[in-house]
C-alpha cells in the first residue's frame, strides 16, 4: 500500500505544481498560483505522516519504507530546483519570459554546476538517512527495521557514484569541439 501512496505522491507533486504554473501564467492569477505551489511540500508531508503512521501501527519496516525516506530526501533537495526548473520553462512560453537557462556544456563552469548537483545529492542523502534513523528509533524493534538499515548503504552507494560526474568533470573540464563556436565568457572563466 505504501508504494501506491509514493506514486501518487509522485503524481501529486507534478499536478500540484503543474497545476501553480498554469494558474500563475497562461491564468494570470499570480496568487493562486503562488498558494498552490506552497502546496507542494504537502505532498511530501502527506507522504511522511502516511509512513510514520503505518510503523506506529505495528508494520513491518520493507522495500517502500526506505524508499519513502529516499524519495524524501531528494524530493525535498531537489525539489526547489525543479519548481525552478518548470517555473523558467512556463515563464517563457507563457508570459514572454527570457529561454530557460541550461546547465553549463564546457569547462571549469560545467565542473561548478556539477559539484553544486552533487551538494544537493549529498543533501538528500543526509535527509533520507536522517529519516531512516528516525524511523528506527520510532519503531523501536531492531527485527521489525532491519530493512531500513540496508537503505542507508543504498543511498550511500547512489552519492558515491554521483561523486564521479563531478570530480570527472574536475579532473578533465570538457571543451567544445574543434570547429564550434566558443562558449560564452562565463563558461570560458575559471573561477577564484
């Protein structure tokens, strides 16, 4: 049952924000759409007191325990980026908004974004154990929370392999193509 509330979290937190930007810019109805993407950490708040609830009522810690406390973790890492990310996106083909930005392509610039990616990885990671500590401790019974404790081992496996892109793009910064035009002055800059 668990899993059916995570996917209609998952659900929920796209058409709640969807449902903000399209208020926001095509309805012009600026606070509507404000309160509605306030409404966005609900979705992650329904999801933790559903998986808290169903451990305080004698379950069995599994698989969608500590997949609730990872989708937690991210959500709430990167889930700002991605209102931001949709909200660029709406703004431009909605209310003549400047094109969205993208993620740098070359460079000592791309290496920044990609250790700023990996902070909120890393932040996630924190969340999602922090949330999985807490569910031990509320259950209370090692044999009913075993399965929490591999999750923390998962997530840590995920953050090291994402640790790559970063310290990859660190070691060897890409660069364009022989023949392409040159990247813009800040992706040539190497920072201080």
């Amino acid at each position: 049952m668990l899993v059916v509330v995570i996917a209609a979290c998952e659900v929920g937190f796209w058409v709640v924000l969807a449902a903000g930007l399209v208020a926001r810019y095509p309805l012009r109805m600026r606070r509507t759409g404000a309160v509605l993407l306030l409404g966005v950490p609900v979705v992650d708040l329904v999801l933790l007191v559903t998986t808290v609830v169903d451990l305080r009522g004698g379950a069995t810690a599994g698989f969608a325990h500590g997949l609730a406390a990872a989708y937690l973790g991210y959500s709430i890492a990167f889930g700002h980026s991605m209102v931001r990310w949709a909200d660029e996106r709406f703004a431009h083909r909605f209310a003549g908004g400047p094109p969205p930005r993208g993620k740098p392509r070359y460079g000592w610039a791309r290496a920044r974004y990609e250790w700023v990616e990996f902070g909120k990885a890393a932040l996630a990671t924190a969340i999602g154990c922090g949330l999985l500590l807490m569910m031990i401790a509320l259950v209370g019974d090692h044999d009913r929370t075993v399965a929490l404790t591999g999750w923390t081992a998962r997530l840590g496996l995920v953050l090291a392999v994402w640790s790559l892109w970063p310290i990859t793009h660190t070691l060897w910064p890409s660069r364009p193509k022989k023949g392409a035009a040159s990247p813009p002055p800040a992706e040539r800059a190497r920072p201080r």
